[in-house]
C-alpha cells in the first residue's frame, strides 16, 4: 500500500506525541490516539488519511519512520567511574533474589550531563524504573555522591505508587558506597549490584536513560542552579505522561528456535 506525505507526516506526529517509540509500541495506540488528536485540532487530517494511518502495521510504521530515527540515533552514554566500596558486602544479582512480577524491584542508573566536558562541576539525572511495570522517576543532583543519590531516592520513594522491595545498581562509585547501603539496610530492601562490566543487567534503566532521559533534555551541559531546579520540575511532568500515557512493551517469554531465540 502507497502512503503518501500527508500520512507519513501524521504518523510522526503520533509517534512525536508518545515519546518516539517502536512499531511494536505505537501501532496499538493509533486507533485511539489519532481520534484524541482530532478532537482537540491537534491533527488536522481527512477521514481517508486517519484510515490509512490507523491501519498501518508495526513493521510499516519502523520502515517509514527509519530516516526520522536515525536523525537521533544516540551518541553514546558516559559512563562512571566503578566504585570499590562495600562490594563484598552487596551481592551480585541473581534471577532467585528478584521477583520480576511483582511491582517494587527497581533498577537505577545516574545520566551524565557534562556536554561531553570531562572534569566535574556538572549535574547528574537518577533513573529508577521499576522492573514489572516500566515505572520510571528521575531526578537530578548537583553532584553524583551517596548523599545526593540517598536523598534522591528519598523523594522518589515517595512518589512511587508501590513500596520499593529492592534496589539494583551498577558499580559506580555514586551507588556502592555507605550512603545507600545504609539506606536499604533500615529499610529492608534488598540491595544487589550487576555484574561489572554487563550493561544488560541493567537493561530496563539503561531503555529509560536513553527515552526518558536522552530524548528529552539531549547531551547538553547542565551545571547551574537554575538548570537543577528546571530539571526536576521537567522529571515531575514527565512523570505523569511517561507513567499513564506512554505505552509499555516487555518481554515475556523466551524460547530456543532452531540456533537463535524466539522472543514474545
């Protein structure tokens, strides 16, 4: 099927609105989600563009939007310094600690906003994303020290709408240290760390970084004040529209097919 500039231009602007996602993500919402966007003139489309639109499949929508993706492929994330504290004290995370169907084990990770400028004085965002819902609070700290991170965790911990159970982080030194030991400690969580140097132990917070994170401040240079304060009245918006509005895509099964997997 031909679609033409008026359809492909709609479907950006759908895929714009719910924070860029997959095929696999946006086709199921276009149905209600170009009505919405009729209604309040915020799509301005015939009744022949919205059928073709909201008709298209998942492997369309990629195909069509794959120019549009790439103008924002991502330019890589830095990294942090691996911490060395208390290490043998907090275990490394096994599948038999975790239980990924209930609500309240969260991943987190620290994003850099340094500009690609090396030697401090720049502020950090913390993502938390709970691991059976997508669930997903940042906030951003002056500085990436087991203080800020505590008492980030602290106002996130009151924002979450279920307990937080468990808590694991990578080896950087902003979450390895007595702070957030400490901090899990008194309040029963389990505290587990990845394994260094496997990012996808991590992978449901490092998928948020890069769509929350990445997508909506870029890799620009944070270090005043004011920005901090921006930032984290930004997280507190963002928050409501990633957490009842975007939709969720998680994996739940995977099979050996032949020398690969299938997943579903």
């Amino acid at each position: 099927m031909k679609y033409g500039d008026d359809v492909i231009a709609a479907l950006v602007v759908c895929w714009t609105v719910l924070g860029m996602p997959a095929g696999k993500r946006l086709a199921p919402m276009l149905g209600e989600l170009v009505g919405v966007l009729r209604h309040f003139r915020e799509l301005t489309i015939d009744e022949g563009t919205a059928e073709l639109l909201v008709s298209m499949s998942a492997a369309t929508i990629d195909r069509r939007l794959a120019g549009e993706r790439a103008k924002l492929r991502p330019r890589g994330r830095v990294g942090t310094k691996p911490g060395s504290l208390l290490k043998s004290q907090i275990p490394v995370r096994t599948w038999a600690q975790w239980d990924d169907a209930r609500p309240g084990f969260v991943e987190i990770d620290t994003v850099w906003h340094d500009g690609g400028i090396r030697g401090g004085g720049h502020i950090s965002t913390l993502t938390v994303t709970d691991v059976a819902t997508g669930w997903t609070e940042n906030r951003s700290v002056a500085e990436r020290s087991g203080k800020c991170v505590k008492a980030a965790l602290d106002d996130i911990a009151q924002a979450m709408p279920f307990p937080i159970l468990g808590v694991d982080s990578d080896n950087g030194s902003e979450f390895i240290n007595d702070d957030l030991f400490w901090w899990c400690s008194n309040r029963k969580i389990t505290f587990t760390r990845s394994r260094p140097g496997n990012k996808n132990d991590g992978c449901h917070v490092e998928q948020k970084n890069w769509s929350v994170v990445r997508m909506l401040v870029g890799y620009y240079r944070y270090d005043t004040a004011s920005e901090l304060l921006l930032l984290n009245e930004i997280w507190r918006l963002q928050s409501k529209l990633t957490n009842f509005f975007y939709p969720q895509q998680k994996l739940v099964s995977r099979s050996e097919r032949g020398q690969g997997f299938q997943e579903a």
